[in-house]
C-alpha cells in the first residue's frame, strides 16, 4: 500500500491512506541505509508499507523519491542533522519580531537552508494586533526581506486580519509551517480552520518567549486539499553542508554580483575586487543581510 506520513515520533508514524490513518514502525534495514539524519523518515514522506494481518497496523519497507527536504542540524555543536519535513510545495515562517523576538539571523539561516533545497518561502509577521508600539521594526523586518525577494505577508491571526489572503496564498499545497515557540503558529492554523483540534499556549511571562504547544511535526488536512505541516517551536536553525565559497550563492540578493567577483571561489569576506563587498557598500546589499551572512560563514568555516 502507498501512504503520507502525517507524523513521526522515530518510532511510529501515522500513515494517511485512502481516507485512514494506520500505525506504522520502520522495518529495520530502512533504519541502516546510509541515513546520517536523525530521523530517516519524516512528515511528508510519500511510502510504502504493509499491513499485519486483519489489523490497522503496519510496516514501511520503503520511502518513495523526495521533491525536496528541509534539513537542519539540531544545535550548533551537533554534527547530527535532523529532517523537519519533506515534499514541500511552501514554507511559511512565521515572524515576530517582539513577543517572542525572532531575529534577521534566524531568518536568514532558514531562507537560505530553503533557498539550497529549492522551496519557495513566504514570511509572516504575525501578532500585528499588538505591534502597535514597534510598528517601525516590523517595517524594517518586511522591507529588508522584499528587498531580499521573498514574499511577506502581514497578519494577525487573533483577529483575523489578511488571514483570507492567507488562505488563498497557501491554497491546494503542501505548506511547512515554522518559526520559534510562541510566535502563534497553531493560533494561525486554527485561524484558517477553526475545526481543527490543535493545542495553543501562552507565552512564558518570565522571558516572553512560547512554550512547546506542538511535541512532534503533524501535518493536518484542511479545506480545499491544503496540508500544513505544523512543527515543534525551533529555538536554533543550524545550517549543514554548505562550503563558504557556496554559501553566498543562497543569499538571493548576492546572485547578480557574484559573477563581477574577480575570483570564481569569492567568500566576500576578505578576497580584493570582490562585487558583492562593493554593493554592501554602495547600498545594493542590506548591511544587516550581509553581516549574518558574515556570521555563518564563520560558523561553517568552523
């Protein structure tokens, strides 16, 4: 039989076929395939399993090719990366920058991550009911991030503003919904379908930052064959294999300076003659893009 995974604890994933969800372990040779991730298998993940006699439970013995994954590894000082979701038609992460704070770092570790594996992204600012004091940091974030050439959108998923827009954006795909603890992810979800039955939290009063509402990534099917994969609250974003000549090539705006380099191998950093240098200082590049950019290639070249 073929099914979507529509959860994973490691052990056990849910697997939606023909209208029924079935319990579902890995066969062990599928655990030993060369897979370096921590989880071989994850939400979205197209397979193929079989049913234990006259049961609802079964085995995957094999994952079917991948359009695309979403890696990322899972701290700064692990070398062990792990699969947030696959077969992604659209990533949305969404954004506050205050209550909780996302940073630009953040971001940038994201959509450059999204960027390598060739997934479009749409950034969300969320919680805009309550930026009223900070509406000028939040314009700052959506212009750098236009100016960058990714598609921002404006909500509030409280009341309701831009969240027809929302849906519409989102419509007959499979969406990756991400972003730190407490920035309303499963508020946003209920939002598009009130019917869903989905835990939402309150932020921690002590360091205003979310606590995990969401254990393991479940995706949900909503109206008009939409799925959205809602994740666990990712406190870190580390990038995996990238090389620091690379790197530069998944910054968007960096793309039409990078051949004017006078080396093929420019890091942007240090090299003479190097066009990308030349346009942070012109004001081509955004100085806050390029200085995170400064920060991961020192991070990989660690």
């Amino acid at each position: 039989m073929e099914g979507l995974v529509i959860c994973s604890t490691g052990k056990l994933c849910d697997v939606y076929s023909d209208g029924n969800i079935f319990k579902c372990t890995l066969k062990g040779n599928l655990r030993l395939k060369g897979i370096k991730t921590t989880n071989p298998i994850s939400v979205g993940d197209r397979v193929l399993f079989e049913l234990e006699d006259k049961s609802t439970t079964g085995r995957i013995f094999k994952i079917l090719d991948r359009k695309n994954v979403i890696i990322r590894r899972a701290t700064n000082l692990s070398r062990q990366t792990h699969i947030l979701a696959a077969n992604i038609d659209l990533a949305v992460l969404v954004v506050t920058p205050v209550l909780p704070r996302t940073s630009t770092g953040f971001i940038d570790r994201f959509l450059i991550t999204a960027e390598a594996y060739n997934i479009p992204v749409l950034l969300v600012f969320n919680k805009m009911d309550l930026f009223e004091n900070d509406i000028d940091l939040v314009k700052y974030y959506n212009q750098l991030y236009i100016n960058a050439g990714y598609k921002t959108l404006m909500v509030s998923a409280t009341n309701k503003t831009n969240i027809e827009e929302f849906r519409e954006i989102i419509s007959n795909k499979v969406i990756l919904l991400t972003g730190h603890s407490g920035v309303g992810k499963s508020t946003l979800i209920k939002a598009i379908d009130p019917n869903i039955k989905i835990k939402i939290g309150n932020l921690s009063e002590t360091h205003l930052k979310g606590k995990h509402t969401t254990t393991f990534a479940r995706m949900y099917l909503l109206q008009n064959e939409t799925f959205i994969i809602d994740t666990p609250g990712i406190k870190e974003f580390g990038v995996v294999d990238f090389e620091p000549w690379e790197l530069g090539h998944w910054f968007r705006e960096f793309k039409e300076f990078i051949p004017k380099c006078h080396y093929a191998n420019c890091t942007h950093q240090h090299e003479p003659d190097c066009a990308v240098r030349m346009a942070v200082e012109s004001g081509k590049i955004d100085e806050e893009r390029y200085s995170n950019y400064i920060g991961i290639l020192n991070n990989i070249s660690e």
